[in-house]
C-alpha cells in the first residue's frame, strides 16, 4: 500500500507540474489529443489523471478539444475516391484496404496520358487486386492491362494502358516511363518513402471512348496489402493487421529519414509486454457460423496524417474492443478485448464504500435496445456496410419502443467480428448498474485494475463492474471510482446463435438455423399442499431438452380460448416448467417455444389443451433400467413410464441391497415413454440403485425398478 502512496504522489506532482521534457508530456499530450473516448475503460492513473487535469486547463479547453472539427478522415467508402490536389492528404494504411489515391501529378504527352497516383505513407507489402473504371483487370510482365476492353491501341501489342507501381521503398527510383516522357522529372522524383502507381492511359479514337474509357477521366483503384509495420511479438517488419501492431505503429512510427508517421511517441513510452499480450489476443481463432475460424480482432484502416490523434486512435480501439492507459511506470499500455475476471472486492460492509450513487440502469437519453453496427464487407468492394442489429428484444418488449444506437466500427473487417463488437458495446453501454463510488484508502487497489466485485449492502449490489476511471481524492484519503456492471456474458460468443447473416450473403438453405419448440412436450395437472394448510391445482409441463444447452424455453398458458397468456416457472436445464395456482376442472391452454441466448425465439408449439383436473394417481414404474459402471461413475439408463402424468423419476442408492434406507440422489424430469439417464459419481465399490417414477403431486410409482448390485472398479 505505501507503494501505491507514492505512485499516487508523484503522478499527482507530475500533472501539477508543467512538463519540461519529452518523456514528460506523454500524460498531457494523451489528455489534449485523444480526449477521454479512446480511454473508455482506461484506469488507474491516467484517468485519474484526466478527472485532476481537468480543471487545470479548464472545461472549456476539454470541449473544445473533444469537439474540433475533424480533418482528413480515411472512410472506407472515401480512400477509394482517386482525387487530384497540389497538397493533398498524406495517408497510412494498415492491414488490406482498397484505396484510389491522391493524384500527384497529371500530364497529356504525344497521345498519352500520365497519372501518378501515391497510395500509401511507407512500405508497403503487395498489390493484391487493380480495379480500372469499376471492372478488376490483371496485367502482363509488361504493365499491359490484359483485357480485352483495352485492346485499342497503336503500341505494338494493341494494348491501351499500363499501369505500374512502387512499393515504398525508403530506396525505390523514379518511374522509368515518366523519366523518359518528361524532360523535367527527374530521378529525384522518386517518392522516397511513399507508395505509389502510375497509369499511363493512351488515346484512342473518339468512337471507342464509350468502350475503352466510359467514365471519361479513367478510375484506378487497388486492394493492397498495406503497410509493413514492426511486429511488437518479433521486432520483424511484417505486414500485419493485428491491431497491436498497428496501434504500435501509429505511436512510434517513424519513415526512413526518422520522422514520426503518427503520433511521435519514444518507444521507451510504451509498454511493450502490454502490446505483445494484446496481439496475442487478436490472433486467438473465433469459430464462423459457417466453418473454419478467424482472427478475434482485425484491423483494416488508415488515418491521414492532418487528422488529430484524439480521432484516430479511438477509430482504431473499437475494432478490437482496446483500451490505452497509463502504466504505474508512466508508459502507454493497451488492454481490452477479453473479460478479466476482477481480483478485488470492494465491499460496503467491511467499510471500504464510504458513499455510493449508483444507478439502475443506463439513464433515459443513453438507453438503446437496437444497435446499427458500420463495418467494412471486402464482398461488396470493401464498402462501409451495416451489418445484422444486435437487438434487446426483451427490452424492445417492455418499453415497446426501440431505442436506436450507431456503433462504427468500419476497421472491422468481417461481418462476426462486427457483431462480436457490437454484443460487448451494448453490454458494456447497458449495463444493469452505472454510476460512482467513493472508497476509503482501500479503494487505491484498484488502480491498474479493469474490474472489481462491488459489495453494496443498502441496495443489495453485489457484482462485478467496469471500472471506468480511478480518481485520487485530492486529501489522498481514497479514491471515487466510475463503474459499471459488466459480466463474462458480455464476451461469450456462440456462433451459431449469434452471428447472423452478413448483408448480401444468402442464408445456407440446406441446413437452415431454425429454433424449433422442443421435443416430447407433455402436460400434466398435480396437486400441491398450499401454504394455509390446504391444497391446490397446477400446470405441469416437461419436455426434453435439446443437446444445444444454450437455448431455453418459454412456456406459457392461460383459461382456454381466451385471456392473456400468462408465463410459467422454470427450471432451467431440467425440462420441467410450473404454473401457478389453477381453477380446478377449468380448461386451459398451454404453448412452448425456444429462445436463443441473442433473445431470437422461434414458433410456438401447437397448442395443448388440459383440464385441470389434478391425477393425483401414482404413474406405472419405470422400464427398462441398466446400470453401466466405470472407474468413479455409474450411468444409469430407464424410459419412463407411459403414465399421462409422469413428470420425472427419483433416482436412490445404498451400499447394501435395502431400498427402505436407500438415500435420494436426485429427481430426473422428462416425460411419459422417454428414455432417460442419470449420472452417479461415486469411488470403488459395491452399490444397489432404484429408480421411481413419480408424478406433480409427488406420489410415485408402487414399484421401484432395481438394479441389483452394480461393481464400480
């Protein structure tokens, strides 16, 4: 604790303290550049930091710089716009992008026309695709663009155009085709550095404009794999979309003359172990709906070199779920992505809480229960696409209105990362508890941690949160803490239920996802003992339950033929499901569906009508019960009886052959001719076993079905 003392001390000096050097600046040029929404989830000290600095430049410098215009922003659907202009935008791109460029020269020589277009700030690793006027073309070992449509020309092979590139090199020469055409390039004009593609575009008779050239000015765009970044795991220089190493490049980069790409942070500002775990993360495979995996977390997106770091490094977080925050040892670290199970509790009774204003809920002008998720689908010509809404429909159905959220996350390139993004920011966005807590001295534990276990007695809290900034109390006795409930559910992910149907693509019609009501459903009436001593008429429902433990379902009834449908209890996982007290001899209705863990349902089963007339009755015993045992278990096997109100079956067993002392394992539900099965882990030995059937009014059957003596080696 007395280290954490004098952690908090010295930041606290730092940020009061006007910085003299480089390494000094990193906390204050985080809090005037990045603004707090490339740290949401940040902790510790930085944040901290930020709540502090805040009123050291003032509120409204922070709006202002939360707000300034933005300037050069690398859209998807923008980068492929091939414009030209006397200073145009330096752009970096990373991962595989389809881009047109800035024009940086354009001259009509002797029937030919020369188009010098830069692709890229640095090295890049290869050209992957080359689109001409819209239509993908591929060229010859001459530069020669094969297709037919351009087999127009005078040159000796007919060929109308020709396209060449340059990949960055800190070394490359001038374009030998521009060299030779014009007397005033010369080989200094070589785009040290910059990647780039010169399309020479020769004239053709006025007759065949149409066809050889039908936009007029000819459009070049390409897909490239773009730039070649340090990997943070190696050191390499590799292509890469792992987010870590593109973050990494964007705050340390440099080109070859030593200027900074991004944001000109030393690499000694930054926490390489962090970045190094976090690109691991990133490449762990995520199983597709449809087969096969990919990486967790991709990142295919650029930033031109006008625009703030406050706005590229949160384009850049979102894709991957990261968070950057300020080490104890003042170096930028990235975290995120994954759930962290929380090592600290915070906890009211033990006096850690000193005062708490948490709220239910996230507040009324925030709440969403839709979520339209902006992705890039390199399908549809790597355009800006929305992919499937993730959707609350549990609280679509109790506010009956649907509140409407954007989520961009345009670096995101794969439909199942989008909605993976999007299930964790509606999540962490509504959650069931937000708000703030003041601590005591125990509260500076949690600075460096992402989430903590609340303990709140007064409303009967107890669960973990999202820290979301830590601020040391200026008399240093504490800390208050922004939270907000956060659970593991937030980052489980089943595919299958999950990941929808990416725009344009066609569902899989030979083996559609379907959530068909569960099998053998039956309806039972019993009668209960009621609390006053009397008893009482209830609705029984079992059914089997699907080998897809993930889905549930829902079961309701009501009066036959009319009132509102009323739901019943259930016992999850048990295939069993409970009404409320019934009229006896009334008819009722019941219906059973299934619902995903993404809230989808499917259609109700066919109504099924009782009369609730309580069969207080005991079913016939069970048939055909086997004992198979293995070393540390016995799997005991039966099919219940053909009994209409059977709802399940008592499982017993003793060490000696006496099922009058045998000791009840469990009750099995399922209903009447199902085959059933219960697991019995016990160590070596001799054991006896007897299964009853029973019924909702828990009479079972006269006769138990034994096993005999079953030898666990």
């Amino acid at each position: 604790m007395a280290h954490l003392v004098y952690i908090a001390i010295a930041w606290l000096v730092l940020l009061t303290t006007p910085a003299k050097a480089d390494p000094f600046t990193v906390g204050t040029a985080i809090l005037g550049l990045l603004g707090q929404s490339a740290f949401y989830g940040a902790t510790a000290i930085l944040v901290g930091n930020i709540a502090i600095g805040a009123a050291l430049i003032g509120a409204g410098m922070l709006a202002s710089a939360l707000t300034a215009p933005r300037i050069g922003r690398t859209a998807p659907t923008d980068r492929q716009a091939t414009i030209r202009q006397s200073l145009g935008p330096r752009l970096r791109y990373y991962g595989r992008v389809m881009v047109g460029g800035t024009i940086g020269f354009f001259e009509n020589k002797d029937g030919y026309l020369y188009q010098l277009m830069t692709l890229n700030e640095g090295r890049i690793s290869a050209i992957q695709q080359i689109w001409l006027n819209d239509g993908q073309v591929t060229l010859d070992a001459n530069g020669y663009v094969e297709q037919e449509q351009y087999d127009e020309g005078a040159d000796e092979n007919g060929k109308v155009v020709r396209i060449f590139f340059k990949m960055g090199e800190a070394n490359q020469t001038v374009h030998s085709q521009l060299d030779a055409a014009f007397t005033q390039v010369t080989p200094n004009h070589r785009m040290r550095g910059v990647a780039n593609c010169l399309a020479i575009f020769q004239e053709v008779d006025g007759s065949e404009i149409p066809k050889v050239y039908p936009q007029l000015n000819p459009n070049v765009r390409v897909v490239m794999d773009a730039s070649i970044v340090e990997s943070v795991r190696t050191g390499s220089m590799v292509w890469s979309d792992n987010p870590a190493d593109a973050i990494y490049d964007y705050l340390v980069g440099v080109d070859g003359a030593g200027f900074a790409y991004g944001a000109g942070y030393h690499k000694s500002q930054i926490d390489k172990a962090s970045f190094e775990a976090f690109a691991d993360l990133c490449d762990e495979p995520v199983p597709l709906k449809a087969g096969g995996t990919i990486k967790r977390y991709r990142l295919w997106d650029g930033y031109s070199m006008a625009e703030q770091m406050r706005d590229v490094l949160p384009r850049f977080l979102r894709p991957c779920d990261g968070d950057l925050y300020l080490t104890t040892e003042g170096k930028i670290g990235i975290r995120g992505g994954k759930w962290v199970p929380p090592v600290l509790t915070l906890d009211s009774a033990k006096g850690h809480i000193v005062s708490a204003d948490l709220r239910k809920g996230q507040q009324a002008l925030a709440a969403f229960n839709e979520l339209t998720i902006t992705y890039t689908e390199p399908n549809l010509d790597f355009q800006e696409t929305e992919a499937e809404r993730w959707m609350d429909v549990g609280n679509i159905a109790m506010r009956g209105a649907v509140l409407t959220e954007k989520l961009d996350v345009s670096g995101a390139p794969h439909h199942a990362q989008a909605r993976r993004l999007g299930k964790i920011y509606t999540h962490k966005n509504n959650p069931e508890w937000s708000g703030t807590i003041v601590t005591n001295f125990y509260g500076f534990n949690a600075i460096d941690e992402e989430t903590v276990t609340i303990k709140f007695d007064p409303l009967g809290i107890e669960t973990t949160f999202l820290i979301g900034s830590v601020r040391i109390l200026e008399d240093m006795t504490g800390v208050e803490l922004h939270v907000t409930s956060l659970s593991e559910t937030a980052y489980l992910w089943d595919a299958e239920l999950e990941e929808g149907t990416a725009p344009g693509t066609p569902p899989d019609t030979s083996s559609p996802i379907t959530l068909d009501p569960p099998e053998d459903i039956n309806v039972s009436v019993a009668r209960r003992t009621l609390g006053g001593g009397g008893a009482g008429a209830f609705l029984l429902v079992t059914w089997t339950e699907p080998e897809r433990k993930a889905l549930e379902q829902e079961v309701e009834y009501r009066t036959s033929g009319l009132g509102t449908w009323i739901s019943m209890a259930i016992s999850d996982g048990a295939g069993l499901a409970e009404s409320s007290l019934v009229n006896e001899d009334v008819d009722y209705d019941v219906r059973v569906r299934t619902r995903s863990p993404a809230g989808m349902t499917g259609d109700w089963s066919p109504t099924i009508t009782v009369t609730a007339t309580p069969d207080t009755s005991a079913p016939d015993p069970v048939t055909g019960l086997s004992a198979t045992p293995s070393a540390g278990q016995v799997v005991l096997e039966w099919t219940q009886p053909d009994s209409s109100n059977a709802i399940g079956a008592r499982v017993y067993r003793n060490t000696i052959n006496d099922s009058g002392s045998a000791a009840l394992l469990g009750t099995v539900y399922g209903s009447p001719e199902t085959n059933q099965s219960y697991t019995d882990t016990v160590s070596a030995g001799t054991y006896y076993y007897w299964v009853a059937a029973v019924n909702g009014s828990n009479f079972v059957a006269s006769a138990l079905s034994a096993t005999g003596a079953v030898v666990v080696p």
